[in-house]
C-alpha cells in the first residue's frame, strides 16, 4: 500500500484539499482521498511536504511508441501509406514500449495516453489508451479499441494525390467519398451477417463493425473549417460517434460545433506553422471553444509535441484565457471522459487507478513546476533526484 500525505490535493472530482491523502491500496486502486486517512501498517509513505498532488495526465492525441525519437524509417510504425483505407490497423501491434518517450513522459507528470496511427490515410487504424509504465503494452492496456483513426485536408492528398503518383484521394472530395464507401460498405456488411447471409469475411469491414455499432468514435483528424464540419457532415450520415481531433479552425466555427455537440481534442499548438491549414493556429482556441460550450482537451499530438509538455500546453492555454482549472481539466478528467477511460484514470476518486503526480510547483502557472513523484498503479515509477 502507499500512502500519500500533507499534500494540496487536486482531484479533479471536487474541490481542493489542503493537507490531505491520498491512500492506494495493494491492487493499485485508489482506496481513499480526503483530509484525513489512516496509514495502514506497513504502507509505504511519501510526504508531499505542502507539494500540489494531481491525478497523472492523460493525453488523448498522440503517437508515442508508432513514432519512436531519435530513428528514422526503423523507427517509423504509425503510417501504412500504402493504401488510403487499411481500418484492419491495429496500434498494439506498432507500440514500443522501451521508447525513451514513455520515461520522459513520466517524468513530465503524463501517465496514460491515448495513440495510434497518423494521418496519411482516410481511415488509419484504431488508437489505443495504454499507461505509460510498463514493458509489454498488452499489460499497460486501458481500452482497446478505443477509437478508429480517419483523417481529412492536406495530410491523405499530399500523400496520394500529390506523392503516389496522382492516386485517389487528390481532393478534398475524394477524402469524403473514400469513408463514405467504407462505411457504407460496412453497414451492407453488417446487414448482411445479422440477416443470417454469412458474406465473405473482409477484415477491413470486421474492424468497421464497432464504429456502425456505436462502440467506438471515429477519431477525426481535421484542421480546417470545412474538413471540420465535413468530417460532422458524414458522422450524422451515418449515426456514428466522433471527436475532433487537432480542431485547429475551432474558434472560427465554435457556435456551430457548441450546436452538433462533438468534442475536440485540441492541438498541437506549440511551434511553428508547417502547412497551410495550419494557419489559425493559436492558444485562444481552447478559451473561445471553451467559452462557446464546446467539451475539450489539449494534446500535444507527439511526438510533434514531446508528450512531456502536455501540462506546459495546458499552461499557455490558460495563459490565454482558459480558466486555469479548466486547463487542468482538459489534460486530466477530461481527457479522459472523452476519450471513454474516466472509470480507470483523470481524477483521484476511490475505485480508480492509483495514478499520481506529486508536483514541485503547479506546472501550469510556474515554468519551473515539475514532477517530484510520478505514480502509476500505486507504485513509484519516477522518483526526482
């Protein structure tokens, strides 16, 4: 068991608790949280000594272990540019634990991440959610499949139409058309085998199956306005759940979004412009989403981002005026409520995982604010020196 005491409790779940614990039984699941917990004999203690206590942080876009640092094509496993359509994808099956980026993710306060396939095709694979900690990713799993990646704009036509010798898609209709096919293909499919007609087996259409059937989102890349609300367009089509991912236009389109009510996990914001549907980039629009009553998070999208600036993203969002504990809310409980993992991670509530940061200063107010102790499943996984 540890218990973690005398610490500025953020849980997300409620209000602060100054000088309270935080109680991680032998199973790893939080056992209690409150201004006052017994140690049981023979717990492990940590003294917070006053220290901001959060949940670990959950980042809801990115690539870590699909896209490993320091290689090149060796280490390059998050895009099949071989054809536009390969929903059969699985991210398990790319993920490389041993990554350097998993330690520094730890070390910079992130426990959980959601990530899969890129954006080079229309429909990419499915994400994965996976703790931070571990050797095998089949142990470090939250929920798979989480959600079915597709992608709209500039990334699925450079990389058919512009450099596979002019191969569907080269427009932005082609993109549109090219899911519409596939998920119209899927529902032929799935009507078929609930009517008793056993159809061919097409593991493409088997992995559509749980996105028709509601189980998981289709996770849309979408930078511009109108691949946006394009992307909305066909989810309603087709009665399909969606988030949207990147959202970089959102401030241009928040009233709209805030009607159709799909939520959007935004970023990377930090950097430079590298495209052209980048161009309205900026760290307003998780405030004016936000004030517009869209449902956010804030991803790094790493490793553009390194994941370990996750807490720094949410900082220069509330720099620019989102509510400081909604920047906190948008890289913990609700990252994780959108992505469909809040029973496990996001806040510090008794039956979830015991996932905590201890924190040398709040990282979203002062640049210097790091993680002192970082907690995955109830065991000290990063320990500053």
């Amino acid at each position: 068991m540890l218990l973690i005491k005398n610490g500025h409790i953020k849980t997300m779940a409620g209000p602060d608790i100054e000088n309270g614990c935080v109680l991680i039984g032998d199973d790893g699941k939080i056992a209690a949280v409150g201004k006052a917990v017994a140690c049981p004999e023979g717990a492990q203690v940590i003294d917070a000594q006053g220290r901001l206590v959060t949940p670990g942080c959950v980042e809801a876009h990115c690539h870590i272990g699909l896209d490993n640092e320091g290689m090149g094509w060796e280490g390059h496993d998050y895009n099949e540019i071989v054809d536009p359509i390969t929903p059969q994808l699985r991210a398990i099956d790319s993920i490389n634990p041993m990554d350097e980026a998993f330690g520094n993710a730890l070390r910079g306060g992130v426990t959980t991440a959601c990530t899969g396939p890129g954006s080079a095709n229309v429909v990419g694979g499915t994400f994965v959610a996976v703790k931070l900690a571990g050797k095998r990713v089949d142990d470090m799993i939250v929920k798979e499949p989480l959600a079915m990646k597709c992608a709209f704009g500039e990334n699925p036509k450079r990389c058919y139409g512009q450099s596979s010798g002019h191969k569907a898609p080269m427009t932005r209709m082609g993109v549109a058309a090219l899911l519409r096919e596939l998920l119209f293909k899927t529902r032929r499919y799935l009507e078929d085998k609930e009517a008793g007609k056993n159809p061919a087996f097409d593991m493409k259409l088997e992995a559509m199956i749980p996105v028709l059937k509601g189980e998981i989102p289709l996770k849309a890349h979408a930078h511009r306005h109108d691949d946006i609300l394009t992307s909305i367009r066909i989810a309603k089509e087709f009665g399909v759940r969606l988030t949207l991912d990147h959202c970089t236009d959102g401030a241009l389109i928040a009233g709209e979004l805030a009607e159709e009510g799909f939520p959007a996990f935004v970023g990377p914001t930090l950097g430079g412009k590298s495209k052209i549907e980048l161009q309205n980039k900026s760290f307003d629009t998780p405030r004016v989403l936000f004030e517009a009553g869209v449902d956010i998070a804030i991803i790094t999208d790493a490793p553009v981002i390194p994941l370990q600036n996750l807490p720094l993203c949410a900082g220069l969002a509330a720099k620019a005026g989102l509510p400081i504990e909604e920047a906190w809310k948008a890289v913990t409980i609700n990252a994780a409520r959108l992505t469909g993992i809040d029973s496990r991670v996001g806040s510090l509530e008794p039956g979830k995982d015991g996932d905590v940061v201890i924190w040398t200063a709040d990282p979203l107010v002062y640049l210097a604010g790091e993680a002192a102790c970082t907690v995955v499943n109830g065991k000290v996984v990063y320990q500053a020196e």
